[in-house]
C-alpha cells in the first residue's frame, strides 16, 4: 500500500508530460549517507555535462536574435546552424565516452518529471534508492546528469520498470528534457502519419 509520501512523488512524476521512447542510461546507486545536496550535486557534476550545457546555452542565445532577421541575416543563419551542428557532433562524441557499460541499463519513457528504466534483476534497485543518473540521447548528440529517487517499481513481463523522479536536476536540462521529449512526439506523430498514409495507398 503506498503512502500519502510516495503518493505525493508519483503525482511529482506526472507533473510534466512524458513520452515512451528507448535510450540507454546509467544509474548507481547512492547510499542515503552519502546523497550530495544540491550545491555538491553541480560541484560532482562531470565536466562534459557542464560543457555541453553552456555550448548548448551560448548557441540558443547567438542564434534567437537572427531568426527575426530577415535578407544577408538567413544566409549567416544557415552558416551558424552548420557551425552548430559540427559543434553538436563534437559534444555528442565526448558525452559519449561517459557511457560506462557495467552501469548501462535501458530506459522506456522521459519526460521533465523523471524517466522509467528496466532490469532483469530485482536485486539491483529498489523502490526509495537515490541514483546517480547519465541520460544519453544519441540522436540530439546530448546528454543530462542528475540525481533521481526510484518512487516505483512494477514487473511487467518478468521484466522490473523502476520509475524515477529527479531529486536533483539542473532547471536548463529540465527544460531540455521537456524540448527533447515535444521533439520525439512530433517525429513519432509524423511517422504515424506516413504509416497511416502508406497504408491508404495500399488498399
């Protein structure tokens, strides 16, 4: 039976909009001993994940005052993005190399309020561990770190789903988390839509 407590966290991870979709991440356990508060947290923080913020940063803020600029102003555009992406490839190589396979485990679903992720093992985590948290998305050549609390775990085809709120998460990587997951609907949405469309041509 949950309590008035854990009720409070799920609702906590329903407070953003979440989205089923597949990446790998690492997760450790943290011992309650040794949870870090916030300020430890970004002081722990690897410095990859620093750097890929502020580029991500500093990119959004030179490109925003071109977008309502219109003649010479779309040619440097089109320039920068270019610029942006080869950058983007850079830091998608680097965040890369802090995927540690002995920590690698599979998530199923993300949104601004937390992930689920699943194991084979019922041993590995359970429900009030804190986690050390590295979420990889190849695909936007990003990666976030954080620290989540597991609120729930359910067996689902003999397989543990362990839903996870974040305990301690920068509010920009939240916010890109958000971005990331509107990101996936949207192509989710448009491969429905061309599935839907094949199908018609086919009857």
């Amino acid at each position: 039976m949950k309590t008035d407590e854990n009720q409070t966290k799920l609702a906590q991870f329903d407070e953003f909009f979440s989205i089923k979709y597949t990446f790998n991440i690492n997760a450790s356990i943290i011992s309650k001993a040794q949870l870090p508060d916030y300020q430890q947290f970004i002081a722990n923080m690897p410095t990859p994940f620093k750097i890929a913020s502020e580029v991500n940063n500093l990119e959004q803020s030179a490109l925003r005052p071109l977008q309502a600029v219109a003649g010479v102003a779309s040619q440097l555009m089109e320039y920068l993005n270019h610029q942006s992406k080869k950058m983007d490839l850079l830091i998608g190589y680097i965040l890369g190399q802090q995927d540690d396979d002995n920590a690698r485990f599979e998530a199923i679903k993300f949104g601004g309020g937390g992930i689920i992720f699943q194991t084979d093992d019922s041993q590995l985590f359970n429900t009030s561990d804190f986690i050390e948290l590295k979420l990889f998305f190849p695909e936007e050549n990003s990666a976030l770190y954080c620290v989540g609390e597991i609120v729930d775990t359910e067996l689902v085809d003999s397989i543990n789903q362990h839903k996870v709120i974040f305990h301690h998460i920068r509010e920009e990587d939240r916010e890109a988390l958000v971005r990331n997951s509107l990101h996936q609907q949207s192509k989710q949405l448009q491969a429905l839509a061309q599935q839907r469309s094949q199908e018609k041509k086919l009857k």
